[in-house]
C-alpha cells in the first residue's frame, strides 16, 4: 500500500475513518430511489445532514465499497476569447482584454506528452478563430500523438456553435467529433436547466432544452457524455431539483451520462452573490444528486469548486470520483477561485485516505488503472 504523511490544510479528518459504518446502515436505507419531488426538495432543505449523508454514502459504498478514484488528467482550454458574455462568467475575454489568451496546437502537445496523463479536457471560449475545423485539427493531432488518450472534448454549447458557425446539425458535429478522436462530451454548459436562469443570466448561448437534446443525440450515436450542475448564486431548490430529474428522465430514455458534476459557483468579480456557497449547502446538493440519480454511475467531488476540505468530506457523502490532477486549469483560476490550479497524484491519494476510503487511479472511461487496498 502506499503511502503519504502529506496533511490536507484543514488537517486530518479522522483519518481512516468514515463518517459512517455500514452496521449504522439498514439495507433499505441502500436501495432507496426513485425519490419524489417533495422528498428531493426536503434533502436541500432540512433533511438532517448527518442522516442525509449516511444514505447517500451507503448508496455510494453499495456500488463501489471503500474504493474512491481519480484520474491524472490535463484540462485544455485553448483560448478565453468569447463571443458570448454569460453573466457569471469571470473566464471569458474579449480582444485586448488583459486576461485575454490564446494557446498553440504546439503549446497543448507538448503539455499532454508526459505518459502520465491518461485524460484530456478540452473545453474553452467559443471564437472563430478557434473555429470547427481548427478544433478538429487538434483532436486529430493529440490522437495521432497519443493514440491511447481518454479525450474528452467540447461541451453542448461549443457543439451548438460549431453548428451554427458551419451550416450543419448539430449531430453532424457530433459525428465528425468521434471521428476525430473524441471519447467523451465533457458535462459543462448545462448551468441550471431553467428558463428562467437561462434567461437572466445566459441568454446568449443555449438553453436547458437544445443542452439536453444535443447530450440525447450524443448518447444515441454511442457518444457518452458527462452532466454539470452550476450552484450557488439564484437558482432555487425547485431549479436544483427539477434539474436533477430532468437529467435522470433524459438518463433512463437514452443512457449514455457516466458522471454527474455539482459545480459551486465561484463568485469572482461577477458580484452575483457574496460568497462560495457553504459547505453544508455543498454536501447537501452532493447527497442529493448521488440519491436523486441513481441511473448515473458517478457523482464527482470536483476540488477545484468545492475547496478541498468539503471535497474530502463529500466522499462520505455519496461522491465516488475527485475528477483529477487537471496539470493547468484555467476556468477557475480566473473565476478567482482559490484553489490550486493543480494538484499531485499522491495529494489526491491522501485526500482520499483521508475520507477513510481508498484510493485508485483510474483512465478517462472509470477503468482502473492502480488499485489500493488496506
Ligand atoms: S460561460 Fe462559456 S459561453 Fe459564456 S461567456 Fe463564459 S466562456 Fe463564453
């Protein structure tokens, strides 16, 4: 087993411990779902936390047992330029912005070399200059360069644009994605599926139901993809909620979603609200989601928006993935995020050691790739 004396900033959490045992647990709190609207609404509101996360981590060891994984990964964000300004958007930049960039094709190879990186994100702003076919261009050429790479590219938003940008469908993007070389439709761009929130504070770009219809699409031509939620600023319960069913309603039609990715929103310069959602409020929409979507097989604790200390903590609370290492994220970093824009395989380790469960190291597709046990 390996090991680490590498303590988390907000110290050890019992380490080797959990926060529940399954002798506290009775078999039906394990096979749960489907769960009523009220109930769904109750487990944001008042449910009592502790009894909250003890189901949704017997959901999680039910599945998994003790096993918590990660993936080295690289997230790629080839520029920030954007056409679009999304109202809670800190990344994006306009031509002669001080924060604007644009990277290379040779500057993203040469940071996906290194053999120790099994995955590739690559999502960034939508600009014509990083256009269809220069998109396209880059998944073949990281191909080409690492036939064996998990590449997870493009969210529903930049599909749509590459859409309209070239006069196809969008399920002809789609197709010549995977024919490039793309493994996986990264979850973003989802937000809160709510009109209403489309329209106070994304109404440029597309909303809750063309998200859904090109993730439909995707999993029907045999293209997986992931889910976000955005939290944290002025969505209701209700919007979490029917968020939440309307991606398990779209899961059991066309199953094709592998991970599940509650997002806290970073409130940066944007002034949409004050402060990082609380912690409480994050571990309350992680157990929800991991009760709520049970015909989704992951739910990730994504460290770079939730803070590593709540992340450790979500891994009691029915979260089964901490996404990865990330090499040189850049989202978040401009959202003023505070988190590290990278993280080491053996932090990683440790934070899940940390949670009482076990690390493993796993690939872009959940194959594990390293496996501890006690
Ligand atoms: S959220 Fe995406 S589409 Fe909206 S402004 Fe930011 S980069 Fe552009």
């Amino acid at each position: 087993m390996r090991q680490a004396s590498l303590d988390l900033p907000c110290g050890p959490i019992n380490p080797r411990k959990t926060l529940f045992t399954m002798e506290t647990l009775r078999p039906h709190d394990v096979a749960s779902p489907p769960i009523s609207f009220d109930v769904a609404l109750r487990y944001l509101r008042d449910f009592p936390l502790l009894e909250l996360g003890k189901r949704a981590f017997a959901v999680k060891r039910a599945r998994y047992g003790d096993q918590v994984t990660f993936v080295s990964n690289r997230h790629v964000n080839p520029t920030n330029l954007c056409v679009y300004s999304c109202r809670f958007c800190d990344y994006a930049a306009k031509n002669g912005d001080a924060h604007a960039y644009s990277l290379t094709e040779e500057e993203i190879l040469q940071g996906l070399e290194n053999p120790v990186v099994h995955e590739a994100h690559i999502v960034g702003g939508l600009w014509p200059k990083w256009g269809f076919e220069r998109s396209l261009g880059l998944v073949r050429r990281i191909r080409a360069a690492r036939p064996e790479l998990f590449i997870k590219a493009f969210t529903a938003v930049e599909v749509a644009y590459f859409a309209r940008m070239e006069k196809c469908t969008t399920r002809e993007v789609l197709a010549a994605m995977m024919d490039a070389g793309v493994d996986l439709l990264p979850g973003g761009g989802a937000e809160v599926l709510s009109d209403r929130i489309h329209q106070e504070l994304y109404k440029d770009k597309i909303g809750p139901q063309a998200w859904l219809d090109i993730h439909e699409k995707a999993h029907a031509l045999g293209l997986p993809s992931n889910a976000t939620l955005l939290f944290g600023h002025i969505e209701t319960d209700e919007e979490i909620v029917a968020h939440l069913f309307k991606l398990r309603a779209l899961q059991a039609r066309t199953p094709g979603f592998q991970s599940f990715i509650p997002l806290a929103y970073q409130p940066g310069t944007t002034q949409l609200v004050a402060q990082l959602a609380a912690p409480e409020r994050c571990l309350r929409v992680i157990a929800a989601s991991r009760l709520i979507l049970d015909n989704i097989p992951h739910v990730k604790a994504y460290w770079p928006t939730l803070q590593i200390e709540t992340a450790v903590t979500a891994l009691n609370f029915g979260a089964d993935d901490l996404d990865g290492t990330l090499g040189k994220e850049r989202i978040m970093q401009l959202a003023e995020t505070g988190s590290p824009e990278k993280l080491s395989a053996d932090f990683l380790r440790t934070m899940i050691r940390q949670a009482g469960q076990h690390p493993h190291q796993r690939d872009g597709a959940y194959r594990i790739l390293e496996r501890e046990v006690a």
